[in-house]
C-alpha cells in the first residue's frame, strides 16, 4: 500500500474533538465508558483521491466532586482511525491512546438540590477550564510522503491544550433545554504544527417520564463547531478550517444509579476545508455508574 496519494491535510478530525453531550445527573459523581464514531467523505472533487474515513473511540470518564461546588472530570480515550480511498480501495489505519484530559469545573448556580424553596424553574450553571495532555501519538511531517496520512489523521494533537466551558440547564417541570459551549486554546507541538482554536455549542430540549422504575429523556437539539486555518510552522495550512451545524437526536435512560444514553448528529449545512471535506454522521453512545 502506498501513504504517498494520502500526503495532505484534508481529512476529518477526531482528536481535537471536546464535546461532551448530555452529563448524567450533575449532583452525583459517575464513572463509564463512552463510544463515539465519525464518518467523513474527503477530497470530494477528485476522482482518483476521494476517501471515505472513520474515526472511532472508546473512552473511559468519570466525574468526581473533590470539595463542594466544584468537580473534576477526566476522558482516556482510545483512537481507531481508518481511511479508504475509493479509487483502488486502499486502506490506511492506526490505533492506540489518544489524548488525555482533565477538566474542573465550579457550580456558579445551582437550584436543582435546594430543596427549601418550590420553584417553578430550576437553573443550574457550570463553568470550567482543563488541560489535555499530548498522550496520543503524533508523527507527521507534511513534507514526508511515508507519514501516516495527515496531521488531522494522528492519535493525538502532540501539543498541550486547554478547553474552556460552560454548561446551563433550565429546567421546567418535565421539560427543560441545555446549552453547552466549548473553546478549546490549542498549543503549538513539537513538529512546529498549530491546530487553530476551536468552539463549539449545543442547543438541547429535553423531557423526562418515567416507565415503571426507569426515567427515559429523549433529546432534540442543535450542535455547531467552527475552526479556523491551522498553521505549520506560522504559515496557514490552506486545507483546514471551517465551519458545521447539525441536527442531534437521542435518549437518555436511568434506572437506579445506572445510566444510559445515545445521541446521533446530522450534519444540515458544512464548509469544512474549503468544501473538499464533509462529516456524514456522528453517532456518541454512553454507559454510565454513578455513585
């Protein structure tokens, strides 16, 4: 197999990914695993170099309250990643650790565990900082054409970053709507490559009811990111960057201290890499012990 047709930076992106979803019950402390995939179609207006690619994770999470108000969570995830190119059905893949994060967040407001006053709406607000470690293999040199893929396509991003994030939740009776933004501030690795800072948001309507001793919670909401260029040695990679927004469906499911959950994204409107890169679908899945 030959690595030389995949030497450039249009590709899909799952290492620099800092969505987090829906959280289980934000009172409690929970540890689980998470699944999560992404399929993308790349080089779109070439015959002979147009790639289909998935990236796969499975991650362990947890989320612990180490003094009142504030707590901590922490992803260790593992990397799958394989490209097709369609044209002769060459595959290109690799495996292993990704990067290793830790985010701590402080409990601005919260009425939900109030149980003085009988309120109409509850509110809860959460803000955070992290720190995500270069855990994850990067080798990529953008001029060497046995590399593996592209910088997009590595384990990790090999820098050291720090998301930002803030979550609310309103909550009326049943109903209730989540807003969740992320800005993720991206180092600079050793190889000189710079992925650009990146935001993201979710919009998420949610109602709860209960079926015998389970509480089930459909979700619908909106999702967008947004990127700019990075830059290999200062200099603006061309072939990155962009923007997406994209319908989110799911469930959530409780049952005593035991949670479950999928959601799905359909991308409704893209320009990523100038056009030449499309995300299909994105589906995270989640099971959950909280205690």
């Amino acid at each position: 197999m030959s690595n030389t047709s995949y030497a450039c930076d249009i590709c899909g992106c799952n290492n620099g990914g800092s969505f987090f979803g829906m959280l289980p019950q934000s009172h409690m402390q929970f540890m689980g695993m998470r699944y999560r995939i992404k399929n993308y179609d790349s080089h779109l207006s070439s015959q002979v170099l147009k790639t289909t690619e998935h990236f796969e994770t499975t991650e362990l999470w947890g989320r612990f309250y180490p003094v009142k108000r504030t707590q901590l969570m922490f992803f260790a995830p593992i990397n799958f990643n394989t490209q097709t190119r369609l044209y002769d059905a060459a595959k290109n893949s690799i495996q292993g650790l990704g990067d290793v994060s830790v985010l701590v967040h402080y409990n601005l407001l919260n009425t939900f565990t109030d149980t003085t006053k009988i309120r109409r709406v509850d509110h809860n607000l959460l803000i955070g900082a992290g720190i995500k470690a270069p855990t994850g293999k990067f080798k990529y040199d953008m001029y060497n054409v046995e590399e593996v893929a592209n910088a997009n396509f590595q384990l990790g991003t090999g820098s050291w970053d720090f998301p930002l994030n803030v979550i609310y939740t309103l909550k009326y009776k049943q109903s209730g709507l989540n807003v969740n933004g992320t800005y993720k501030i991206n180092g600079t690795n050793q190889n000189g490559y710079h992925f650009a800072n990146r935001s993201n948001v979710s919009f998420t309507a949610f109602h709860s009811f209960n079926i015998g001793n389970a509480t089930v919670m459909p979700i619908v909401g909106m999702y967008g990111e947004a990127t700019s260029q990075d830059k290999v040695d200062k200099i603006k990679n061309v072939n990155t960057g962009g923007w997406l927004a994209a319908v989110s469906l799911g469930t959530e499911a409780y049952l005593g201290k035991n949670a479950i959950g999928f959601n799905t994204q359909i991308p409704v409107a893209q320009q990523l890499s100038n056009g030449e890169l499309a995300l299909k679908n994105a589906f995270n899945f989640h099971i959950t012990r909280m205690f």
